[in-house]
C-alpha cells in the first residue's frame, strides 16, 4: 500500500471522503502508471464501500442480483480492513454467506480456536465455559474438530467419547448430546447430521485448526508453482499460516485425549514439511527471509515446531 493510500484509509475512517478522493485519485492514476493491480483494486475497492457508506446503502437491489460477487469484495474487504464496519453491517442485514477462503474477520455466526487455547465465538460474543457450562457438548465439538470437522462418522464419535457404552445407548447418548451442542451454540445448522455423519457447517462455522491445513495445502500449490506464482504469493501464505498457528492444538488439561494429540501431531507433521518445501522454495542452507520469518514464528508459538522441519536437522535425510 502506499503512503498515499494509507493517507486515504485514514481520512476516510475520520468520515472525510471529499478530502480522501483526492488521494485516492492520486493513488490510481500512479497503480495504473506502474502497472500495480493490487493498490488499483484496493483503491477502487475502498472508494467504492465509502460511497456506499456515505449514501447508506446497507440494502440494495443490487446485492440480491450478484451476492456472490459481493461475498468476495466483501471478504477481500475485511481481510484489509476496509470500511470493515459497513461491510459487516451489510453482510449481516443481506445475510450473506463466506465465499470460499473467507477469513476470520468475516462475520461468522460460529468461530472456534482450538490451536494455543480452546475458544468458542458466537458471533462476537465468547461462550463462557463455568462450571455450569455442560461438558459434554463441548467434549464433542472438540472431538468433531480432531477428525476433520467434515463427514465425521458417528461410529468413530461414538468410540470417541462413549468407548464402554453398548450400542444403543452410546446411540442415545450421542443424539442427545448433539442436541445439547446446537442449544448452546444456538446457531440453527451450525451441526449437521446426515447419513450418519456429523459435520460443521462451513458457511456458519470457522474453525483455525481446519483453516490451518486447508492453507498448508494451498501454500504447497503456490510453493510448487515456483516462479510462476512469484514470491509476494509465497510471502502471503506464508504470513496467513504463521498467523493462524497460535499454539499446539487443544493444549489444556481437559483436553488429553488420544485424538486430540493425534490431531496435534497432525499439524505439526503437516507444518514441518510445509517449512521443508519452503525452505527448498528459497534455496538449500540456511533459508532466506521467507522460511526465516515464518519459522520464527510457528516455532515461538510452539517450541517443538523446531524439531519438526529439516532446519533443526539439516543433515537428515528427506523423504
């Protein structure tokens, strides 16, 4: 972004349009000159929601016509925090649903972290977890997480969290705690059931550690695409896995379980070799600038990231 830009952002966020246009004007015409598609769509981007917050338009016919087209403006809006409360306030008074790659700043009716810490968002709102909070409820979202979040076979649940229980009454039992979890999320089809499957609804809910590996695996498509991605690309994905990592998953003691530590060894199996190829991206020895960044950061969230890519062992083999 450039100066004149970050100028603009500023006058408009003080409610001064008439004063930032000027700028922004500026700011395309030099975008346009220099052949930079990035500032020129920020730019646009930012003149265009002002207006729209300026005249008030919260609602409008057009939204209706292109929702999807406004769903992906709208995420690139919030992910660079442009006119980030109007465009809240209209996705939720249009009920707009997260385009594919929305980030956490969307928001989302449901938001759970499970990676450092467990927490449970119901929009902006934190669910308290006293002593009067039911466990069990809680017990199988975590559970539904650490076996992908998506299509989790009830059989696998059941052997999860009623292990001793016979059939039918492990049965009962899940049915009964799934009702419990929807009552206290109270987010209608937050939890979906279908053929004996339990899933979280991805355009209701936003879950850090699935986000994580759907970007790990993106980032290896950048990394393999090499010069034809460029290096901004690999910084980008680089920088949005550093900062969703904020800790191992489900850390606590409440939370040691065999699943939640495969899970967690999961992640951080899948981190390792996403800093090897990295690190191959930049160049053999000691890395450049890209892996260096990121791997300080994954490794000060969670120390034994350092013993999980070839950095830490540079002489052992790779597979």
């Amino acid at each position: 972004m450039s100066p004149l830009d970050t100028t603009a952002q500023v006058l408009l966020e003080q409610g001064r349009p008439a004063d930032a246009r000027p700028l922004l004007r500026e700011c395309l015409a030099w975008a346009r000159a220099t052949s930079n598609p990035v500032v020129e769509y920020h730019v646009l981007l930012s003149d265009a929601l002002a207006c729209r917050r300026e005249h008030s338009f919260v609602t409008h016919p057009w939204i209706g016509w292109r929702r999807d087209l406004f769903a992906r403006l709208a995420a690139v809006a919030l992910e660079h925090d442009i006119e980030t409360d109007h465009v809240t306030a209209v996705i939720e008074a249009s009920r707009i649903e997260p385009p594919e790659g929305a980030g956490v700043a969307w928001p989302w009716p449901v938001r759970v972290r499970t990676l450092g810490r467990f927490e449970v968002l119901l929009g902006r709102t934190a669910l308290p977890f006293g002593p009067k909070v039911q466990r069990k409820p809680l017990e199988l979202l975590r559970a539904i997480v650490a076996h992908g979040g998506i299509d989790v076979r009830e059989e696998v649940l059941l052997d999860t969290l009623w292990p001793d229980a016979d059939g039918d009454a492990a049965q009962h039992a899940l049915e009964m705690t799934v009702h419990r979890l929807r009552k206290l999320l109270g987010i209608p089809g937050a939890i979906v059931q279908r053929d004996r499957m339990l899933s979280l609804d991805p355009k209701r809910c936003w879950v850090d550690a699935l986000v994580l590996r759907r970007s790990i695996a993106a980032a290896h498509v950048v990394i393999d695409a090499g010069a034809a991605a460029g290096r901004d690309a690999v910084r980008r994905e680089a920088a949005r896995i550093a900062a969703l990592y904020r800790g191992p998953f489900l850390t606590s003691s409440v939370d040691e379980r065999p699943w939640a530590g495969e899970m967690r060894n999961r992640i951080r199996a899948e981190l390792g070799r996403y800093l090897e190829a990295l690190q191959r991206f930049e160049g053999d020895g000691s890395g450049g600038p890209i892996v260096d960044a990121c791997r300080r950061q994954l490794v000060d969230a969670d120390p034994v990231i350092a013993t999980r890519s070839a950095m830490a062992a540079p002489t052992r083999a790779r597979s």
